[in-house]
C-alpha cells in the first residue's frame, strides 16, 4: 500500500497574483508526483483552501485538478482545516464530495464521547477529526474515540501536537491523549516535523504545500508532502515542492535618507532573473524615516532584472523615539507640559483644541444617569470646545 499526505494548502491565499499561481502551480507539481508514484489514495489533513468560501477560480483550478485524480482512479480523503473549516458545516469541501472526488471524514458525538467512524480502502481504515479556528478542537480531540478495525490506522488531525509546538504558548494535544493509530497524519503547524511513535508508527506534520507568507518563504523556500510506503514497514518519503528559487536580502539600515541606494547599490550586482526576493531590513533609524525609503524604485529595479516576484519585510526596522523633556517640578502637572510641549512642536489650528478637548473627556457619568443623556451632555461640551453644531 503506498499512499500521499499533503496539508495546507491555502490555495487561494496569496493576494499577489504571481504567488497565488505559483501555490497553484505547486498543487498541480503534488498531483502529478502522486500519480507518477501510483498512490492509491491522497489525504489531505486540513486547509486546503486558504477560506470556506475560496475564488471561483481557485475552485476552477482545484476541481480540474481532483477530476483529474479521480479518472486515474486515487481515492482521496478530506478533513477541514482552521481556514476552511465553517461552523455552518456547509464549505467547498463539501461540493467537492458532492461531485464524487473525494471523501470527508465524518463523526458522530455520543454523550461525552466523539466517535470516529472509518472511510476503509482495502487494508487500511481511515479516519479524521477537522480543525477548529482559535484551536477549539484541542478539548474536542480528548473525547475521540475510532470505530473498531483490525486494519492499518489512520488518523488525520489539523491541530497542535505537544511534541511539535516548541515554545509557541498555544494550547496542545499529547499523543497520550488520542487513541492509538498507525499512521497520525497532522496538518496547521507549517513546519516539518517527523515524530516515531513507536515501531512503525508516526506522527508527521509534512509542511505547507507552499509557503503562506514571507517568513516561511524565508524559511522554506518551498513546499513539501509525504508519500508513505507500507510493507510490513513503514517506509517515510519527503516530497519537496519548489518551483522558484528564493533569494533573500537582509540589510541593517541606519540612515534612511540614504537606504534606497544602499538597497540598490546590492540588487544591483546580483542575478535576479525568474527568482523571489525577498528583502528583509533590520537596524535602528538614526536618520529620516521609514517612508524615506522608495520601495517604489527598489521594485521598478527588480522588475528590470527580470525577477519573479518581489516582497518586502519592515518589521524589525525601528525608529528611535526623540527624548521628550518635561519641564516641570510638579508631578501632578506632567501631562499638561507634555501637551504643551507637543503643541508648541506641532502648531497647528486643530492641536490648540487639544487641553480643552481632553478637559471634555473628563466628564464622568453620573450615578443612574442614563447612557443616551450622558452621552448627549458630553457631546453638548464637545461642540462647544470645537464651535461645531452636531445635534445630540
């Protein structure tokens, strides 16, 4: 038996019409490698679609491509994951059932017990549980129970796993809470992470199928899946999904003033030609301003050398705050300097309102005063403060 585990997919997720084609492109890459390999069945544990409610013509794609599997006669099967799951019940997943290409898992609840009833493909019985927004369905997971098989155990899960998360402060399921299966197919974390239960038995999390956003395309690069071979053992295979090449540029900037040519001066020597760039700047801004730069020209340069696509990361470039002196000895009137001091930085018609509008805002509600008259009273001091004429 050998079959393929793809997860999150989020096809539909990239606004950038170049990478929402290329999530594509690495989808299609996936179905071909299963159908090249054989598999006789794909699971997808989770996200397929980056919403419930995807594009029609992400739909248009995604259709094709599962018309596609089914005439090579691959069965697939199907949870929701936190994206395209719907409290409604009611998804895309759904249509795609409908139309005869794949197979949701179901379940049913039973007092305090979830019962997971099993899809079974020739020696195998598989079953699932969907992914919930928020991780609602890590309390969810401890009360699952599998309907009874003597065959090979499949769960898929699109949750956090104790051994994967690290240190993110999210909550978690241990495998000791879930009930034994051969094979724990994951999907949510978007990262690589091959977990051996015991002899023969795994719980894998086989990466996004395509990197959802800047750090993981820093990070990854590209995307991957597993096809699982098992033969009296269980033979693991990582499929690496990677159509472009990344380059990623991470410059320290102090002077902002003198920054786009610095970043140009750098694009300027290397080959671009087809790849993703990536251009991450860090540092403290000791002169100018973040809207100094001109992302503008350094994307007109990268354009003109002909690369793919072009994203940028600002995050970790601070500005440093200016020291604001408080002249005054009394605590009590603090504010009153910094608003003065601001003011007189920053004339202005309006920012003379400021010391009389605040007085305003000190208005308080008074005891069985009813909302809509303390609301009308403080509007009423409002429009005196700004000489405007707005009815309470």
């Amino acid at each position: 038996m050998k079959f393929a585990h793809i997860s999150d997919c989020h096809l539909g997720s990239w606004r950038q019409p170049e990478l929402q084609k290329l999530n594509l492109e690495s989808f299609k890459k996936a179905i071909n490698i299963c159908i090249q390999e054989s598999v006789n069945f794909i699971i997808f544990s989770g996200d397929l679609f980056d919403s419930a409610y995807p594009p029609i013509e992400i739909l248009k794609e995604t259709f094709s491509e599962f018309k596609k599997i089914k005439e090579e006669g691959i069965k697939c099967y199907v949870i929701a994951g936190s994206h395209d799951y719907s409290v409604s019940g009611k998804t895309f997943l759904d249509v795609l059932e409908k139309a005869g290409f794949c197979e949701i898992c179901k379940f049913e609840e039973k007092e305090d017990k979830i019962i997971l009833k099993s899809f079974n493909n020739e020696s195998v019985s598989i079953y699932g549980y969907p992914g919930k927004k928020s991780g609602l369905e890590v309390t969810d997971l401890k009360k699952i129970f599998l309907q009874p098989s003597n065959k090979f155990k499949i769960l898929m899960l699109h949750t956090t796993m104790e051994s994967a998360k690290g240190n993110l402060p999210i909550e978690s399921v241990s495998i000791e809470e879930l009930p034994e299966a051969d094979y724990y197919a994951l999907g949510h974390l978007h990262l690589i992470h091959e977990y051996k239960v015991s002899d023969n038995k795994y719980l894998i999390y086989p990466g996004p199928l395509f990197p959802n956003n800047f750090s993981e395309l820093e990070e990854l690069g590209g995307g991957s899946f597993y096809i699982i071979d098992v033969n009296g053992y269980v033979k693991l295979t990582r499929k690496e999904i990677k159509i472009k090449e990344t380059r990623l540029f991470e410059l320290e900037i102090e002077n902002a003033l003198t920054a786009t040519e610095q970043i140009l001066s750098v694009l300027e020597k290397e080959d671009l030609e087809d790849k993703i760039v990536l251009l991450k700047l860090r540092g403290k801004i000791k002169q100018g301003k973040t809207s100094d730069i001109k992302f503008q020209k350094i994307q007109e340069k990268v354009k003109e050398k002909k690369a793919y696509a072009f994203l940028k990361n600002t995050t970790h470039l601070k500005t440093e705050e200016p020291e604001i002196k408080i002249e005054t000895d009394n605590i009590d009137k603090i504010e009153d300097s910094i608003i003065r001091d601001f003011i007189k930085k920053n004339p202005s018609e309006f920012n003379s309102f400021i010391p009389s509008l605040i007085e305003s805002f000190n208005l308080e509600k008074q005891e069985d005063e009813k909302k809509a008259i303390f609301e009308s009273r403080l509007l009423s001091e409002i429009n005196k403060t700004l000489n405007l004429d707005i009815k309470c």
